[in-house]
C-alpha cells in the first residue's frame, strides 16, 4: 500500500500551492496567446508562406534542371555551341516565325 502520509509543514504545503497556482497561471496565459485570433491568423500566414517558398523552392530546382539538361544539348564542354543541334532548331524557329507571319499577314488582307 502506498503511504498516504504527509510530512510537510503547513507552510510547505502553502508555497507548493502558490507554486502551482503561478505555473498554471503562466500555462493559461500562454493557452490565451495561442487561441487569440491574430495568433491563429499569424500562424496560418506563416504556414501558407512556407508552403509557398517550398514550392517556388522545388519549381526552381526543377527549372534550373531542365535549363541545364537544355543547355548541354546546344553547348559543349568547353562551352562553344554544338553546330549540329543549333542550325536545326534555329531554321525551325525561323521557319515556324516566318508561317505565323504569313498567317497573319493573309488573314488582314
């Protein structure tokens, strides 16, 4: 069985209760900070911007990939231009450039 006698003073008991009464004061207090609504709206705030920078974060990551997967398709490793990819590509665009003139140009006239 457990001893259910109690050796403190009177005074003991009196400081172990205003001890407590003072941490429960501080919990409450800081339950009320939690639970205001300017910190719950705070909190949402923050937890939208970081979801945000996290995504623009891996967007970025992704981007800058492709960029340089890209790049090393036109580009050596020296750095001069891959002749024989960027003629190709570049008369396609010139090509599709000159259609969608001539597109426009009928359409007006």
């Amino acid at each position: 069985m457990a001893d259910t006698s109690d050796t403190r003073t009177p005074a003991q008991i009196e400081a172990d209760i205003k001890r407590r009464r003072e941490v429960l004061a501080d919990t409450l207090d800081e339950i009320g900070v939690r639970v205001h609504p300017k910190t719950i709206v705070g909190d949402a705030k923050a937890k939208v911007v970081s979801n945000i920078d996290h995504t623009l974060g891996r967007a970025y990551v992704s981007v800058n990939k492709a960029m340089t997967d890209v790049r090393a398709q036109f580009v050596d490793e020296e750095g001069a231009p891959r002749l024989e990819r960027v003629l190709p590509v570049a008369l396609v665009a010139v090509g599709l450039v000159g259609l969608l003139a001539l597109g426009t140009r009928r359409r007006k006239g």
